[in-house]
C-alpha cells in the first residue's frame, strides 16, 4: 500500500507562520487498515482439485482467494469428492448428490442404495459414478447409466461370518475392495468379484489409487501394492499415514498431514516446520498443484495452509464471507522484524503482500532486532531467523508467565521485565523485577529487583521502576525513570505515565498511556531521548472517526519512519497503522 499522506490543519498554519498544538494538546492520531484482513477460525478441510477448495462449511473456486458459505441444503458436509466440475457427497437431508459448479445444481439421487452413509460412498475416477457398500453386511452397489448394479463378495465357505466391508476404490477399469475376508478385484463394474489375496498381516483399511492407476492398501505397518487391474503385486514398509488421511495429488504424490512423499513413504518432505513451537498438522490434501494444509496451534488455534512446493513459505488462506472490518478493543501481540515483516497470532506479513504467509509464533512474543523472543508456558521460545524456526527452553529461575517486556543488552543477554501492583490492607504496594539470561533463555538470574509501597493516607516509600526496553547506547529505560547502570541506579525523568504500559519506538522515543474514565483523557505521550528529553506530542487515538482509549492498544509496533501498527480483529486479523508518524 502506499503511504497515505495526511496535512493537518496544525501544519498548513504552521507553514503559514501561524502557531501549532503545544506538546501537551491532544491531536487525533488516526489508524486505518493497513493489511488485508486475515480469517483464523476453525472449518474442516474436505478435498482440492484445480482451484476448487471445498470445506465442511465453505467453498472456494480461485484457490482460496474468495470464500462463499455452502448451500444451506447440504448442511455441514462431512466428505467430498471432486470430479472435474462436479462435486459428489452425502448431505443428511438429501442423502447421497451431485453439486455442479458450473450451473449451481445440486441433484439428489434417485433410488440410492438404503445402506449409503456420509462413510460408505465412493466415486469411479473416470465416470463421476457413485460406488456404496454396506460396511456390515455384504453388499456392494455401483451405478450405472441405466440404475444401480447390485453385488457381494463371494462367501469363502457357507459358515463364514460377515465380511466387514472397509473400502472400495476404483481406477475407472478396475474395482478393489477390502475387507475382513481380504482383497477382491472386479473387472466388470462391480457385477462380479474375484479372491485377490485372503491374506493381509498388518494392513490398514484404506485403499489408494496412485497417479499410475495402480492401487496401494496403506493404515498399517505393512502396505500391499496391486497393479491396475487390482491383482496383487508385493509389498512395501508401510507409509506412516492414518486411516482415510491420505491424498494422492495429481501428481501422483501422497499427501498426509503436514508432509509428501513421492515414492511411496520411503522418503518424506515436510510442507510445516516451526522448530521446537508445536505445530499440528490436522489434514492435508493437493489440488491444482498445490498442497493444503490445516494446521493447529495451541496458541492460535486453526488455519487453512497452501503450500505450492515442499520448503516455500505457506499462504494463508480464508477470507471468508466477513472482511474484517471491526477495530474491537483487543487484539493479538503484533512485532515487526528487522527485515519489515510483522508478525501477528502465528502468520506474517510484510508491507504491500496480497496474502498472509504461515509463521507460527509463541501466545506471547517480543522482537528486538534480529531477535524474536517468545512465552508459551511452560518454557520459553527463541528465534534468530524471523520466526521460521523457534528454540525452547523449559527456564529457570524464571517462571513462563511472568515476562511482559523483551529487549537484547549490548552484551547480547536477553532481559525480561514485568511489573506488578497490589492494593493490600495495609496500603499499595508495587514490585518491579528485571530477569537476565546469557544462555537463550535457559537460565536467568534477577538483574533489577525493587519494591515501593504507600501506606494508607501516607507517602510512597521506595523505587520501583517499570522497565521497557533498552536504548542502542545500552540504556535501560523505565516509564519515569533511565538507568546507565543496568539498574544499579535510576535517573528519574519527567514523564507522566503512572508506571504504566509504555513503548520505546526505533528511533528511541518514549510513547506512555495513562488510563483514564473517557477515550479523549486516555491518551498516547511521545517524549524525546527515551524519556529524559522533552514531550513532544500528545495524542488522542481515533479509529473509523470515533475515539478509542490508547492504554487499550497493548501491543504497538513502530517503522523506521515512526509509523504506529497495531493488530486487531476477533476472529479476523488486520494490521492497522497510523496515516501520520508519532516519532
């Protein structure tokens, strides 16, 4: 986005000769949306072909650029399949049927099998044709031009129990089903069937046509290969997939989870890493050459992957049908990398992208530099490659949920502060403490530990300084106060914060709140030199022409250029910025 340039009516009388607000008088200091807006909930990744992306409850037809919610009369869908501009399925009120993209049609099925399930349907490849079997007893119905072709599998002896029918796939000439009698074939469009191989130790009971037409039975330790027309042709170590989780792409490539393999499961490629931050992979799939993915995070819940090969970054998609556009009162930690990149609730993105990336991140997290640093209890998260990958350390010393400031020494140690107050009987009491670590975050040691109390109708007894941040000359700053001894001693400073939340910005500039009851007192403070200079701005905050309270932002991020960004949004994400720099 370009930069929007804003001349006040303070400036244009400036120019003119004419006198500008004092420091100390609040201007509007405007945020407006700055990033796209960004969906993070939760639905069920079903099934990609080409740029058609289909969820339990949304339906995407330009690979996740534009989001629609599904036809009211399919319900929440639990599975699909796609073939070509038909999207087969089974919807609790229609029963088994077919959704054409091209026209919008939704057809139910007439005369469907009694035993079909939103679990026992299939489709030929070839044809769109619906396969059903019942998963109890023997039998098996394939449909046809003229109606439903009606079959078993044959008895291996008079007294044999029920098959247990598991899956049934087609590869447009021949038919493979599995079962607790074992594998049989048919040739002839499920009006027979034949005994491929009664014997399968350690199979799973899902059943893959590979891009080459052969099938591949896999869920268990050992997977059994079938040639295209569904005899039997060796076996393999079996891919470590899940039951009914695997994809083949058009490609031919398996797809699991977060992970690919092309030959087979001898070797995988991972689509998601994020180091030692845990990141789930739910399910996966392919379409269109791409790869989708829908991962999980303790932290931030789901997301909807696209990943158009195996190391590039992944780009999030969901857009759904809101755009975002509400500022709400509280948002996600927002940092912004040395290299401009913001990182926001476990995705990134950098100044004029179309899209989101993945880029999972702690609950909690901080940057300094080139140095990201996160809390997610119970340990603590490092990284030095803008998120990519993340380090943990479980700590000692210092507890996971104490930290609520981050900054990098000179000497390269990473300091955490945090700062408590109480009301007690006795009178107010309020603690600061600053941790130190040499080793990443494996230990720390308390570097700044100081407590003051009021007594009741009394005076304040004591220091106790809310650290900040450090200033590139080695500075420690406070919100009243700047120490030049790693807080050995402190210089107190004129500013008017009241201990609490306080930003230092990159050129060092210190920007204080100072809650108060009506949004136009509750203002944002710019002093100069990190708080030992002069105030140079006060600042009411303003958002879609109404006033919100400063001490809400949280977490604030600054450019260069002294711009403002915030994150906002529940459950959409957006990056707001000021349309003028504070600093």
């Amino acid at each position: 986005m370009k930069p929007i340039v804003v001349v006040t009516l303070a400036a244009a009388l400036a120019a003119c000769g004419e006198p500008g607000p004092t420091p100390s008088t609040p201007q509007r200091l405007v945020l407006e949306r700055w990033s796209p807006p960004q969906h993070t909930s939760y639905d069920v990744f079903l099934a990609a072909r080409g740029d058609v992306i289909v969820m339990s409850r949304r339906i995407s037809r330009d690979g996740g650029a534009t989001w629609s919610k599904l036809d009211p009369q399919l319900g929440e869908l639990p599975r699909v399949a796609i073939t070509g501009s038909i999207v087969a399925t089974f919807a609790t009120q229609i029963g088994l049927s077919r959704w054409d993209l091209a026209t919008d049609v939704i057809a139910p099925l007439t005369g469907e099998p009694a035993f079909a399930t939103d679990r026992t349907w299939r489709i030929d490849p070839m044809t769109g044709r619906f396969i059903v079997f019942d998963a109890i007893e023997n039998r098996i119905a394939v449909e046809g031009t003229a109606g439903w072709t009606m079959s078993v599998l044959p008895q291996p002896s008079p007294t044999e129990t029920k098959p247990y029918i598991k899956d049934i796939e087609s590869n447009g000439s021949a038919l493979v089903a599995t079962s607790g009698w074992g594998v049989h074939r048919s040739t002839d469009g499920g009006m027979t069937w034949q005994l491929v191989t009664a014997s399968i130790p350690n199979a799973g009971r899902d059943v893959l046509v590979l891009g080459d037409r052969r099938f591949l039975l896999v869920g268990g330790t050992t997977a059994y290969v079938f040639d295209v027309a569904g005899q039997a042709a060796g076996t393999i170590a079996g891919p470590a997939v899940v039951d009914n989780e695997a994809t083949v792409c058009d490609d031919g490539a398996i797809i699991t989870r977060g992970k690919v393999t092309r030959d087979l499961g001898a070797t995988w490629q991972p689509l998601i890493g994020s180091g030692d931050l845990e990141l789930i992979a739910e399910r996966g799939g392919c379409g269109g050459g791409h790869y989708w993915v829908l991962a999980r995070s303790t932290a931030w819940g789901y997301r909807l992957v696209r990943f158009d090969a195996p190391g590039t970054p992944g780009v999030v998609a969901g857009n759904w049908e809101d755009t975002g556009s509400a500022f709400g009162s509280g948002g996600p930690p927002i940092v912004r990398g040395a290299d401009g990149t913001f990182l926001v609730a476990g995705m990134a993105w950098a100044d004029g992208a179309e899209s989101w990336t993945l880029r999972e991140s702690p609950a909690r997290i901080w940057a300094d530099g080139d140095t990201l640093f996160g809390v997610a209890k119970p340990k603590f998260f490092t990284s030095h490659d803008a998120g990519m990958t993340w380090t943990a350390a479980t700590g000692t010393g210092l507890q996971a949920d104490d930290p609520e400031a981050f900054a990098r020494g000179l000497d390269g140690s990473m300091l955490v502060g945090r700062f408590t107050g109480d009301k007690l009987a006795t009178g107010d009491v309020w603690h600061a403490t600053v941790w130190r670590s040499t080793d990443e975050g494996t230990t720390w040691t308390t570097a700044y530990d100081a407590m003051a109390t009021r007594p009741e109708g009394g005076a304040i007894e004591g220091e106790a300084h809310r650290f900040v941040g450090v200033t590139d000359k080695g500075a420690w700053i406070a919100t009243d106060a700047v120490s030049e001894d790693a807080g050995a001693s402190w210089k107190t400073t004129g500013v008017k914060g009241d201990r609490s939340l306080a930003f230092l910005t990159t050129r060092g500039s210190l920007v204080t709140t100072l809650p108060a009851s009506t949004a136009d007192k509750d203002l944002w403070r710019v002093y100069d030199d990190a708080g030992l200079g002069e105030l140079q701005a006060t600042y009411a905050i303003e958002v879609d022409g109404a006033l919100t309270p400063a001490s809400q932002l949280r977490s604030v991020a600054f450019d260069d250029a002294g711009y403002a960004y915030v994150a906002r949004g529940a459950p959409y994400v957006q990056v707001w910025r000021s349309t003028t720099p504070i600093d």
